[in-house]
C-alpha cells in the first residue's frame, strides 16, 4: 500500500508541475516597435494576451528623434535577457534611450550619445551594450548607463545589424555592400580587431544566434544560411538555402533552435527553416498573406511569431505549432510609416 500511495503522490506532483510549467508559458506579455518618427521618436507598446492576441496600449517617447524612414537594418530596439530594460536606437539624434519595462508600459531612464553616427543596430549583454552606427562604419561598446567602452571600425560596408552571441564572448555585423560578416570577439566587455568573412549568400542581412552560438543569416537576394563562429570568424555550415521569396531580409530563431523564419520583403511571406544537429538548414515551406513584412520576434514562452507588417503598418501574429508550421492569430495596431524593429517581452 506505501509503494502504491508514492507512486500515486509522484503522479500527482508530476501533473502539478507539468501544470505549473504549461501556466507559466500562458502568462500575457508585450510587444514593443519603434515609430522612429522624424518629429519625436517613441516606442509603441502592445501588451499580449496569454493565447497570443495583441491590444495597442500606447506608444512611449524616446526623447530623440527618428529618420522616418527605414533603416535598412535589423534590431532597432533590444530588450535585457531578464526583460527589464529595452534600448531604443535615435538614428536622426546619434543617441540611445534606456527604459525600465514596467508591467503596463515604459519608463525612460536615459538618453546617451551613441558613440557614432546615425545608430540603427543594437544589442545588450549584462551591463554592456554595442550600438551599430552606420554613418560612421562603427561598433561603439558602452555601459548600460552610457559610458563609453570601446570603438571598433567596420570592415566592410553597408551594415544591416549588430548582436551578441550568447555567451557574451563574440559579436556579429553584416554587411550588404561588401556581402561580408564581421566578427569581434569580446574580452571582458571590450571588443577586439574585427575579422571578415565572407557572406555565403549575397546581400546578408538580418540574423540571430541560437542557444548553442552557431549564426543563421537572412540573404535579401533569396536564401539563409548558418555559421558557426570563433576568433578566427564566421565558417559556413549551410550555404545560401533558397526561400524562392522575395527579399528575406529578416531573421529569427525559435528559442528552442529548432527552426529558423525569414520575413521577405518583396513576397508578403514568411519563409519557415527547420535547424538540424549540426545547424544545417532546410526550408519547411512559406506562409504568405503579409504586405511588405520587415522586423520579426518570437515571444519570451517561444510559442508566438510577431512580424511588422509594414505595407498595413500593423504587427501581425503567429501561434508555431511543434512541428515549426503557424498559424494565423490576427494583425494589430496603427502604426506611424517608417516603424522599424522588434521586440517581444
């Protein structure tokens, strides 16, 4: 009878935990984009409801000023891994704005110079933070209170995004122009010499890494590929996998690593990769129904895709099934033209 009531309990914690675990993944959070508004940037604000659905809350000043057009670029806003705080690029300003994330909303913290000239990229690891400027063909390290760290030239030209890998320890930039990644590697918050390597697809764009730091880039020409990446840089693992779409410009990761998603301009669709053991890829197949879909995030409970979709300047939604399919869960907001990034809390 003992052995039969453990064996009942054991049951019993299991379907609380496994309850516990799937309510966890339900709770709401929010999606945020940047107006980039030529007379007052801001960040518009959408909270999200547990099953996916997003409501237009508001939008936030940054203090700076926008372009008001796009960037040509990927990670305009970028949120802390613990989802506290979210940086904002002010490309017409040459700053960034900090905020507090708030459970209804954003505080501004702080408006810093950018370190360069008209910053488009930015990513945040611990209490450092790298701004891509393009105007001036640099990576600027700062702390995340605005000191300055360290500036490194780029190699090539025509910047599209900057991000950490993972760990902290490496940098990443592509690069239209010159069809080239740049590598920096990272020692205690201060980036090193860059290395070049070359795109395995023309016109590299938007990217993310996966939990294991291997990189998987967007071409605008038609494909993705993946690399992994060390001190000596970027080394191709699949080279330039076709989307048969229009200008897939932008790239994430699920954050499971199992599949990849690009966002293809010129098609109205979403392109789906499955990521295999050793970070090959392969297309699964493309969703359509977008009008010029740019910026794309994957919620912080991995089960919804948000994509800005630009021609109805509205954030569409995607619930992804297990086997990396999606599906259709509605479009929101009205968003100013020239809205640019994504970020997903």
């Amino acid at each position: 009878m003992t052995k039969i009531l453990i064996a009942l309990a054991a049951v019993i914690a299991a379907f609380v935990a496994a309850q516990a675990a799937s309510a966890a993944q339900d709770t709401p959070g929010a999606v945020y984009a940047l107006t980039n508004a030529r007379d007052g940037n801001a960040v518009a604000y959408f909270a999200r409801s547990a099953q996916g659905a997003l409501t237009y809350a508001g939008q936030f000043a940054t203090g700076g000023r926008g372009t008001g057009a796009g960037l040509g670029s990927q990670g305009a806003i970028a949120l802390t891994d613990d989802g506290r705080e979210l940086y904002a690029v002010n490309a017409a300003s040459n700053t960034v704005s900090k905020f507090a994330v708030e459970p209804n909303g954003l505080v501004l913290e702080a408006q810093f110079p950018s370190g360069g000239v008209q910053p488009i990229s930015v990513t945040v690891h611990g209490d450092v933070l790298y701004v891509l400027n393009a105007g001036s063909s640099t990576i600027d390290g700062l702390t995340t209170g605005g000191a300055p760290i360290t500036s490194q030239h780029l190699l090539g030209s025509g910047p599209a995004q900057v991000a950490f890998s993972p760990s902290g320890d490496e940098l990443a930039v592509t690069e239209k122009a010159s069809q080239s990644i740049d590598t920096f590697a990272v020692v205690g918050g201060v980036a090193q010499p860059g290395v070049s390597s070359a795109s395995a697809g023309a016109t590299p764009f938007g990217f993310a890494f996966d939990n294991l730091g291997r990189l998987f880039v967007s071409e605008a020409a038609g494909s993705a590929s993946s690399y992994s990446v060390d001190t000596a840089g970027a080394h191709t693992i699949s080279g330039a996998v076709p989307t048969f779409q229009g200008a897939p410009c932008w790239l994430v990761v699920d954050k499971n690593g199992k599949y990849a998603y690009t966002a293809n301009a010129a098609a109205g669709s979403i392109s789906g990769f499955s990521i295999a053991a050793d970070g090959s890829l392969a297309l699964l197949g493309s969703t359509p129904g977008l009008a010029h879909p740019l910026d794309e995030a994957v919620s912080n409970n991995g089960r919804y895709l948000y994509v800005l979709n630009d021609g109805r300047h509205t954030i569409a939604g995607y619930r992804i099934a297990a086997d990396g399919s999606l599906t259709w869960l509605g479009e929101s907001g009205a968003l100013p033209a020239g809205t640019i990034g994504l970020a997903a809390a």
